[in-house]
C-alpha cells in the first residue's frame, strides 16, 4: 500500500509530540499522520484532506478549554462518521482520564507502548464502527517469553501477539511454512503449551510484513478447554487495557 493509500489519521496534540507520533505511523505502516497542535488546525487539515480521518489521536496534554465542544465540533464537519478518537501521551489522572472519556474518546495508548500495540489500537478504532463485521478472532499484543519445540530442537521466542486461534512468534530461526511445532508460555494460570501449525513465516529475503519481526505465525491445532478459558480471558483482559 503507497503512502497516499494509507488511511489518514488526524493527530491533536502539542507540536513535539503530533510530530513524533505522525511519523512513527508512517514509518511503522500503520497510516499517514497529519498533525494539528489546536482545534483551528485540527479543523484545518480536515478541510484539506482529500478523504475523511479513520481515526483520531488526541493527546492526553490536549490543552483545549472545552474537550467536549472541541471533538463535536470536528466530528460535526465529518461528513460519513464520527472520528473514533485514541487517547496518547502521558497516562492522565483518573479525574482526567474520566473527562477524556466523557468528551467521546473510546480508545488509549498511554506511554510508553509499543509498535505492535500502536498497530492494534489503530485497528481497533478504525473497525469500532462497524461491529457487525465478522471478527474471526481478538489479536491482540504480547510481550511472552517463550519456547518453540520442532523437529529441529527448541526455539527460543516472544509470542508478539496472541488470540484464542494463533499467534505471531518472534525467533530468530522461523520453522517452514506448513511445520508442526509445540508453543509453549505463560499465562497468568500457569504454562500454556499447544501444539501448532506454521501458516506463515518473516524470514530476512522473504519479509511477508516488513513492519513485523523475523518470525512465523502459528495456528494451534488443539486447545484444551482450560486453556481456551484462560486464553479467552488474558485476551479480553489485556483488550480492556486500550480502552479509555
């Protein structure tokens, strides 16, 4: 997808910071940030834009007298839906947090975050508004040390992101696509460990997704019944964590 193909998302926030995030939107593919330091510019760049905003960021150093008031008024010159709004920056108060919320912003990603929760939250905002849309499975970001057993010996890994189905395993040494492997990491209950299939790999002269680190993404092919429980659960709590 070219630059001007990426969905445009609106930043609003202080200069430094709506700079430094436009940027690492683009640089991670994620979509093409277009900063506005207040509400003028904000309205500004929406009038510019050739398309509507799928999403906007709203920094919790927002500075804008009347929260509320100043979303309305953007959301009002959107002529298809309202902007999913993500809260970032510094993690407010719970006083502030609450503000923020009340003023229409379903969404946060508080520093510091990663790449792939960046990605994630992105994804989620811009397919909040349709909810009738088939939703095979919650993937969501991971930080979990793990192991990969294949036929070759055990893997070191970070399971990178994780639902009930897959997940998506950094390795520096990706099983072919199609192989049999045992995932194994933690949850919160104890060690998860499932046997899987390689449906896809990232390896250095065959970058499936640039944006991602070398690794595979694995399918599990047997999930018993404690596990899916608990799986469902780590999902669904780790998914309210990017919610304002």
């Amino acid at each position: 997808m070219s630059q001007a193909d990426r969905p445009q998302i609106l930043v609003l926030g202080p200069d430094e910071p709506a700079r430094n995030l436009a940027a690492r939107l683009s640089l991670i593919g994620a979509g093409r940030g277009v900063r506005a330091a207040d509400l003028d510019a904000a309205l500004a760049a929406q009038s510019a834009a050739p398309r509507p905003f799928a999403v906007g960021f709203l920094s919790s150093e927002h500075g804008l007298e009347d929260l509320p008031a100043a979303l309305r008024e953007i959301g009002e010159k959107h002529p298809i839906r309202p902007i999913p709004w993500i809260v970032f920056g510094p993690r407010p108060t719970a006083a502030e947090r609450a503000r923020i919320r009340q003023a229409g912003a379903r969404f946060a990603l508080f520093d510091p975050a990663s790449d792939e929760e960046l990605r994630f939250v992105v994804n989620e905002a811009r397919y909040a508004h349709a909810p009738a849309l088939p939703r095979l499975e919650q993937r969501v970001p991971a930080d979990l040390p793990a192991r990969v057993l294949a036929k070759n010996g055990t893997k070191v890994a970070v399971v990178h992101n994780l639902s009930i189905t897959g997940a998506f395993v950094a390795t520096p040494r990706p099983t072919l696509r199609g192989g049999a492997v045992q995932l194994s990491f933690s949850l919160p209950g104890g060690e998860a460990s499932l046997p899987a299939t390689v449906v896809w790999n990232n390896v250095p002269g065959n970058l499936r997704r640039f944006h991602a680190p070398i690794g595979m993404g694995v399918r599990f092919t047997e999930i018993p019944s404690e596990i899916r429980r608990e799986l469902s659960a780590w999902v669904e709590e780790r998914t309210r964590t990017y919610q304002c």
